[in-house]
C-alpha cells in the first residue's frame, strides 16, 4: 500500500466510514477533516487550498460543472492538507495536475499524491475491492461501480484492474490510436510468458470494436470476440486465439475505452511450437 493510499485509508478509520454510500459525502467527509468547501470563480486554476491555523478552504472553479470531476478535485485537495503539512498557505492546482490517470507525472511528486489520495479514498479498497470479483469482467459492471462510487469511468476502470483476479487490460484510444493501457497483474504475468504487448501510438486494426466505433460512435455492439493478434504484437500465442474486447465510445472526449479480457488459453500448444522450429 503506497503512502496516499495508508494516508487515505487512516482517514475513513478516523471517521468511522463503515457504508460506501458516506463516501458519497465528500464535502462533509472534507468539513469533519476542518475543510470548507466552497465554489467560486478561479483564474487559471481548477482548485485551491488556503490552510491556515489547521483549518482550511477548498474552492472549486465554477467552471468545473461535473460532479464526478468535483469530487475529485475536492479529494485531491484534501489529500494536499492531510499529507503536505508543509503546504503553503495558498495553494492552486491546475487541470493538468489534477487527474486520475497513473501513468501520467504531475507537475511535482505532492500532486501525483494527492491524484492517488483521491483515487483511494473515493473508491478504497475494503468497499470497492470485493465488487471487482462478484461479476465477470465487463464495461457494463464498471460503469455500474462507477455509479456507485460517483467516479468517472476511466478512474473506475483503472482501479477495477488493480483489484480483479482475471488477465485484464484497460485500453484508451484516440483518433484510431492507442493512447495508452493499463493492465492487471493477471494479464501482465501472462504477457511476460507469452511474449506480447500492446503498442501504444499505433493504428486501431480495422477488425476491433474499438475502430468500428471510430468510424460509426452509433455502432451497435459494444462486445464481441475479436482475433487476440488484432490487439497484441506477435508473440506465443495461437494465431487463431481470440479474446474478449468491450468498447464504448466517449464522444465528449472523442475517445473509445476498451476492456480486453483473455478468458480462454491462448498459449501455443506443443505441437505448435515444435512445428515453429
């Protein structure tokens, strides 16, 4: 457990947060911590934290009119004020350093802490954990978690992979191009024995869900059995070997997100492996 996440999780003990549905109360779980929350109009900047006397203000730019957004915005904030006892008195937080994507470097390490603070106190591990493993892997059962926490969907699917026991990969793809993936541990033991990967900046192939709903975002499947070379590099995998892919397109952000599952064996055979030497 990373140091936001144990920071996050004493939080939730400190309140005695036992229901998942309090976390839904982001600004009074913000108040009980000595936070207000406020809206206003912010030039150039997303949020702001004023600390002063271990009391502070959180303010949201009026600009920010999604609630799953605000919600992170307030929890990144509040992660500032319970790590960053050193935090100047005034602080401003910038789109680009409040956000919900791992991978992605914030302008300084106290920023990427307090993304990863908001991650795990709205979606912590002991309500949202379990929920990962009570249906098989679909698009339809995280959207449905994402629901339920009041998260966006890409922040949910991120975190559903860390928790689910099933080779799992979350793809993001803009303009035909894989952007970036992220995968669960599952997955990655699975892609170190069977040698492949999923190249980022490449073109869709023609062949995905995900390129279909490029071409037609009213493309009426959002799951189908696709051809596990149409995602992965070559590698020791069946060349007729299939995989599950769900996708839905994001029109707003004119993305597709996908969630690939391999759900059967998809390794070469002996007798395949002979026949390549």
């Amino acid at each position: 457990m990373s140091y936001p996440e144990s920071v996050a999780e004493r939080v939730i003990d400190a309140l005695n947060i036992i229901d998942k549905s309090d976390l839904l109360r982001v600004e009074e779980i913000a108040w009980a911590r000595g936070i207000l929350v406020k809206d206003d109009e912010l030039e150039g900047a997303e949020a702001r934290l004023v600390v002063g006397q271990g009391r502070g203000v959180i303010t949201i730019a009026n600009a920010v009119q999604d609630q799953r957004r605000k919600r992170f915005s307030i929890a990144h904030e509040l992660g500032h004020f319970e790590m960053h006892k050193g935090i100047q008195e005034l602080s401003l937080c910038l789109n680009q350093d409040i956000h919900e994507l791992p991978y992605k470097n914030a302008s300084n390490k106290s920023e990427q802490e307090a993304n990863e603070f908001a991650s795990a106190l709205l979606m912590p591990k002991r309500f949202f954990a379990p929920l990962c493993l009570s249906e098989e892997p679909s698009l339809s059962h995280i959207t449905s978690l994402a629901n339920q926490f009041m998260t966006s969907l890409t922040a949910t699917a991120l975190k559903y992979i860390k928790f689910c026991n099933e080779p799992v990969a979350i793809v993001m793809s803009q303009n035909s191009k894989i952007q970036w993936f992220q995968s669960s541990s599952d997955f990655d033991s699975l892609r170190d024995e069977l040698n492949f990967f999923i190249e980022p900046h490449t073109i869709l192939e023609s062949d995905t869900l995900a390129a279909k709903l490029f071409r037609d975002s009213n493309y009426p499947k959002r799951k189908a059995r696709v051809y596990a070379s149409s995602w992965f590099t070559p590698g020791n995998y069946n060349k007729d070997a299939t995989i599950q892919e769900h996708s839905i397109a994001m029109p707003n952000y004119e993305t597709v997100l996908t969630l690939l599952w391999i759900d059967e064996e998809i390794e070469l055979d002996d007798y395949d492996i002979s026949e390549d030497k």
